[in-house]
C-alpha cells in the first residue's frame, strides 16, 4: 500500500520526466528502435540507458527513441545530442551503453572507437 509520501515522492519524479520531455535536458539520449535495432538488442540497450540514469540520478539526461537510422548493420545505434554537438554510437550493447553515460554524457568525452563517421 502506498503511502501519501510515496506520492507525493511519485508526483515529484514525473513532474521530472515531464520536464525532460519537453525539451528541457541538457543531454538527449536517442535509441534508434526500428525492426533492425529492435532485432539487434536495441530494447536492451535502451533499458540499461533508463535504468543507469534512474541510478545515477541524472535528471539532466532524457532517453527517448526513433526510428530506423537506416545504418543497419551498425545497429544498435545511440545518438547522444549533447552541448558539444551530436554523436552517433554504433553496435551499443548495454555495457556500451552505461560507458557511453559515464564517458561521455558525464565525463563529456567521446568514445571515438563507436562513434559513426560520415
């Protein structure tokens, strides 16, 4: 059973991610979950992404999905659209991804083995 805490607590963290969504976070994390990704682990991906930034506490960080990226061999692909520009990940596993967090979106350094060149 809840209690008036543990509501007002969730009212809070969706207040949160309402925030994030609407364009305010720093840093916006895209996984690309057409059929390719989807088939290459993508939903697992973007869980370990939701799950590492719930643990760290990052509310200046929003994950959210998109299509095909039409690079489907690469797949999974993240996208991380950051203040220093964007970056594209290629064959991200989840480990991938909570280094790409850490790395990258905290630490502000690229991966440049992962990164997708034009």
């Amino acid at each position: 059973m809840k209690t008036v805490e543990d509501l007002r607590k969730l009212r809070e963290e969706v207040r949160q991610m309402t925030k994030l969504r609407e364009g305010e976070a720093e840093v916006r994390v895209v996984v690309g979950m057409g059929t390719c990704g989807i088939a290459a682990g993508a939903r697992e991906t973007l869980g370990a992404l939701v799950q590492e930034i719930a643990e760290q506490g990052l509310l200046s960080v929003v994950v959210t999905q998109t299509g095909c990226l039409g690079l489907c061999e690469r797949e999974p692909i993240v996208e991380v659209n950051a203040p220093d520009g964007r970056t594209l990940y290629a064959r991200v596993t989840p480990e991938r991804a909570r280094r790409i967090l850490r790395q990258h979106v905290q630490g502000g350094v690229a991966i440049e083995d992962w990164v997708i060149r034009n």
